[in-house]
C-alpha cells in the first residue's frame, strides 16, 4: 500500500485483515518451510544470508505494513524469466492464495508472534512523550466509513499521521479525505 492512500482505502483494508488475521507461525512458515526452505534453512544451507527460520533475517527483506515494497514478495511474484524469481525457475512456486496470505501477513505489520502486528519500530512525526499515551479516536473519511486510531501528528497542511489502533502501523493520510469533523480534529492536534 502506498503511504499516500486515502483513509478509505486503509478502512478496506483494516476490514479484510481484521476478517482473519494471518498468523506468521501457522499461515505463513509453514509454507515458507515447504516452499523456501530448501535454499534458505540452517538445517539444509543457507543462500542469501536468508534463513527463514531466523526472525532478524527478515529485515532485510520485510517491509513492515507495504507487502509491495517487500523483497519477498518481489520475489515470490516474480516472472520466470527474471533472475531474482523465488523459488527459482520451474521449482515449486507459491499458490495466489499463498502469496495472498504473505502479503496480508506484511500488511498487518509482519508480527512474528501471533496474528496481531508488531508495534512499528519508531513513529513518525508528533510522538507522544514519554510515559504519555495516546487516546485512540474516531476518524471518518468522506465516505462515511471510521476507523480507531491516534493521533501521531500532521505533515504539511495536507497530510495526517494515523495509527490504527488495531495494527499499529502509522498512515499518511490525506486531509482532505477526511470528513470535516475530522479534518477540524486533525487541525486540533487530535483534541
């Protein structure tokens, strides 16, 4: 998803995440163990300094909340004729459904714990300070459609930082995709 998208467009999204949330140890390794693993596990050999059962080698390949940007998924949804293809050409490439649950795992904050997301590493712009919290609130698009989240700060006059309640992540959203109620809440410093 782009940091750019409209608070609808992360509603959409929210709402098929929160139908069944991917979960990294039941949904995700285990085909990563059948499909990956080959190439990419201690216990057989270890190719691009990847070892898909080593939580700390995700990072160069994850990208927390932006599956599309990911350099799994680029791989996994690669052509045949592309070099960086994984697994590669004509050996056991991953089922649509499959790459499906991977990106929904990547998109709901690629927690290596449960179903939930991982907290983001930092937030951007307004963090609270310590030992204060944040009050979740209400925010509406102009379609009507809500969503719970935080209030992390403006970018410009143009652009609000989100943090959804129920994943974590922080989006750039554009106020004027907000309703006025919440575009004034925005102006307001989240009060």
């Amino acid at each position: 998803m782009k940091l750019t998208a409209s608070l609808s467009l992360v509603i959409a999204m929210l709402l098929a995440a929160n139908a069944g949330a991917v979960d990294f140890k039941k949904d995700v390794l285990p085909v990563l163990n059948q499909k990956c693993s080959e190439c990419h596990s201690a216990s057989k050999k270890v190719k691009g300094k990847f070892d898909i059962g080593k939580p700390g080698d995700y990072a160069k390949h994850v990208k927390a909340g932006q599956p599309d940007i990911s350099g799994i998924v680029l791989n996994v949804t690669a052509d045949d004729s592309d070099d960086s293809v994984m697994p590669p050409k004509g050996k056991n490439r991953m089922t649509p459904p499959q790459i499906a649950a991977l990106k929904q795992w990547i998109q709901d904050g690629a927690s290596f714990t449960g179903g939930g997301a991982a907290p983001p590493a930092a937030s951007a712009g307004g963090a609270p300070t310590a030992g204060t919290s944040p009050t979740a609130l209400k925010w509406t698009n102009t379609a009507g459609a809500s969503i719970e989240a935080t209030f992390e700060g403006l970018e410009g006059s143009d652009f609000v930082l989100l943090k959804v309640v129920s994943t974590g992540i922080v989006h750039k959203v554009p106020l004027a995709s907000l309703s006025p109620e919440s575009q004034t809440l925005a102006k307001n410093g989240g009060k």
